[in-house]
C-alpha cells in the first residue's frame, strides 16, 4: 500500500461521520485536525527528517481520499502542505529547524498571496513590506485565505519596493475575518488584515526580492496534489450516481437500466480513468521521475492536471445530481455538496484561464 494511503486510511472513518456538519456549519473540527497530524497527513511534504514523504504522489492520493471524503478537510490539508513544501523546497536550515518542526506537529500553517485587488497578476499585489533596522513592517490586506481562520503561521506574498517577497510570520496581531463560501466549506477561507506587523529579516523565503519564485515554484507542483482533490470528488460522485441509479425504480425499471444513464456512467468513469493517470504520471515527473522521458516541466503538467480536474469534477458532479434527480438538489444530499465544491478548483491555486494561459506557453513552443 502507498505511504500516502496508509496515513489517510485511519482517518477517513472519523471524517465521514463530521463531513456535513463541518460544510453545513462552515467550521474546520478540532479533533479532526489533530488526526490529520497524528497520522501524518500534515506532513507529507515535509523532509524525510521531519517525517514527511517529500512526494507530490503520495499527497496526491491522500488528498484524493480525503476530498472523497470531504473537500473542506481535503483543501485544508493540500494548502497546509504547501506551506510545508515551500519551506522544503526555499527554506533556509534554520528556517527548517525552527517552523518544520511545528508545522508537522501541531501548527497549521497558509499560504497567503490574493489580495481584495486581485489574485492572478501576482506581480502586481500590493501590500507592502518596509525595512527598519534589522526587522519588516507589513501593512495591507489579503483575502481568499484557505486556513486563515485557524492558521498559526502564514506564508505572506508583499511588495518590498520593485520586487515581492515572502515572509513567514506567526498569527499574533493578524486580524482575520471568516468567509462564507459555496463550497470546501470548513476549510477557514477568510480575509486577513496586517496592520505594522513586524517580521525579522530571518524570517524572508528564499532571499528578499524572490517572493514571486516562491510563490509560483511552490505553487507549480502543488497543483497536481490539488488536483488530485478534483479526483477524489468525480470518484465519489461517481459511486454514489452508480449506487442509486441500481436502487432507483423508475417506469418499473432501475434508473441503471436506462441506455441513457448506462452512457452518461461509461463517460465519466473514462474520464476519470484517464485522470487518474494524467495525475499519477505527472505526480512522478514533479517528484523527479520521468518514466516515459516525456520532457513537459512541472508547471505546465500541473496546470493540464489542474484544468482537466476542475473540468472531471464538475462533469461528475453534474451527472450525479442528474441521476439523482430532484433528490440531488436538496440542501445535505452527498451529491449537492460535491456540487458546490467542484466549482471552487476552477478559481482556488489559480483560475482555469490562468492555467490556459500557462498550457498556451508551452503549446505554443511546440511548433
Ligand atoms: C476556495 C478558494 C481557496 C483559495 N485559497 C487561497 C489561499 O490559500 N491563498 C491565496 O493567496 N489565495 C487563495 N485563493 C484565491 C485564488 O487564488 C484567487 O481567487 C484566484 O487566483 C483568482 O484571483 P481573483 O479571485 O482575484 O480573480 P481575478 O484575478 O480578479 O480574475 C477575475 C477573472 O478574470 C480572469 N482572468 C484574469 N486574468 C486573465 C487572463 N490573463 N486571461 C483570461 N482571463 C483572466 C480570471 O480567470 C477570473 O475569471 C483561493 C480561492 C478560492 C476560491
């Protein structure tokens, strides 16, 4: 069984049973976060040292099961690695020592960027981030922060004169407003308002004017992680359309006799099958093992995985509710929250025109 699968498989049961109360409340559980990081979901992408995997395929099947499960759950724990990853990847050893430790044991942590002004040009954010003495002070807003409301440790993206920087600071003086999102509700979407907050110049990632490398290079292959959640979320549907339309009697038949239904199921279960393995190939290519000598860089895979997921999720999510029928739009139907969520992977980690825009970079290399 894959690392990845055997930390998730002790958790799922517990999340099941809390999965509508924490998207009908809109509120992350304590007890299941504190699960998430005993059995190690919060820190997969961490160094091997601190008990992580350091692999986008492991994540990518635990966040698949876990987004089976509940999409709130499952997009915490996807972002929370990214701080996690981006620490890996940029961190300084003594950045390692001091925030990985914490941030696989009993912090969580988020990565923030979007601001009220905008989120796809990152270069052009505002916040800023002025140097006095040996410190920082950061001053604006960012919203549309997954975590936030009960994040300890933020990855904040600001403007320090031409160039962005990231810094990593703890919550104390952030103020942070919670958001009442359409789906992957629980998972503390919320805006966050840094007024004088002071960072030590210990505290910058990856070197003062490089916050755009380590925004975009942490977000890159984290991307197929993420849409690994897209995954989860068709499967699901997919087994519960299957499951009621064999229950379902309609003109004295089960709605699975139905030649109809039979194609809409026979679609999204091949679409699903070729999603699986668009993300298990490209999970290996960003973990550094390219079997087929493909050749496509980390960026662009992550950005087909992250368009065609969305695109699956929505398809399946579709279908569901269709074979449901009038039951599936009814507030607490399993395939009405999937609904909701499914929508969110087009817009969360960058938007499905944004990802065009990075496919279309490398399609227009080719010839
Ligand atoms: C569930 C969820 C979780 C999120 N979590 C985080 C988080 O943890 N941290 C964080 O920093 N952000 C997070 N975000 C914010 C997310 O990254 C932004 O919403 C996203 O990048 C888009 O930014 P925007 O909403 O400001 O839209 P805008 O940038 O204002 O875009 C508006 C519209 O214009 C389109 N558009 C923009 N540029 C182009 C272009 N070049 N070509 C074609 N169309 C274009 C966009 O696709 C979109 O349709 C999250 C968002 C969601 C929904």
């Amino acid at each position: 069984m894959s690392e990845g699968r055997k930390r998730v498989s002790g958790v799922l049961k517990h999340i099941q049973k809390k999965a509508a109360a924490i998207d009908s409340n809109n509120r992350m559980d304590d007890e299941i976060l504190k699960l998430l990081f005993e059995n190690g979901l919060m820190s997969l992408l961490a160094p091997r040292d601190f008990g992580g995997t350091e692999s986008y395929y492991e994540a990518s099947i635990a966040a698949e099961e876990l987004a089976k499960v509940s999409a709130g759950v499952a997009h915490s724990a996807v972002v929370h690695n990214m701080v996690v990853d981006a620490l890996r990847l940029f961190g300084t050893e003594e950045q390692k020592t001091k925030w990985l430790k914490e941030l696989t044991e009993k912090k969580v942590g988020t990565l923030a960027i979007t601001e009220p002004s905008g989120g796809s040009d990152v270069s052009s954010l505002k916040m800023e981030a002025v140097k006095e003495g040996e410190r920082y002070i950061l001053n604006g807003r960012k919203t549309l922060i997954t975590n936030a409301d009960f994040a300890d440790v933020f990855i904040v993206i600001a403007r320090t004169g031409e160039k962005l920087t990231a810094f990593i600071t703890e919550r104390d003086g952030v103020t942070v407003t919670k958001l009442n999102s359409l789906g992957m509700r629980g998972s503390g979407l919320s805006s966050v308002g840094f007024k004088n907050i002071e960072v030590g110049e210990e505290n910058i990632l990856g070197g003062e004017g490089k916050g755009l490398k380590v925004a975009l290079g942490t977000l890159a292959p984290n991307r197929i992680p993420f849409s690994a959640m897209g995954l989860g979320i068709a499967r699901r549907c997919l087994e519960l359309a299957v499951k009621y339309a064999k229950e379902r009697n309609v003109f004295g038949r089960k709605v699975a006799d139905f030649q109809g239904i039979q194609w809409m199921l026979s679609s999204l279960a091949s679409e699903i099958e070729a999603l699986d393995k668009m993300i298990k190939f490209s999970a290996m290519v960003a973990d550094g093992k390219d079997l087929f000598e493909d050749g496509k860089d980390v960026t662009t895979l992550g950005a087909m995985c992250k368009l065609k997921a969305s695109e699956i999720a929505k398809m399946a999510a579709d279908t569901a509710v269709e074979i449901y029928g009038g039951h599936g739009i009814i507030s607490g139907s399993p395939v009405e929250r999937a609904y909701r969520d499914a929508k969110l992977l087009d817009i969360a980690e960058g938007t499905s025109e944004i990802m065009k825009v990075l496919v279309s970079r490398w399609v227009l290399e080719q010839v």
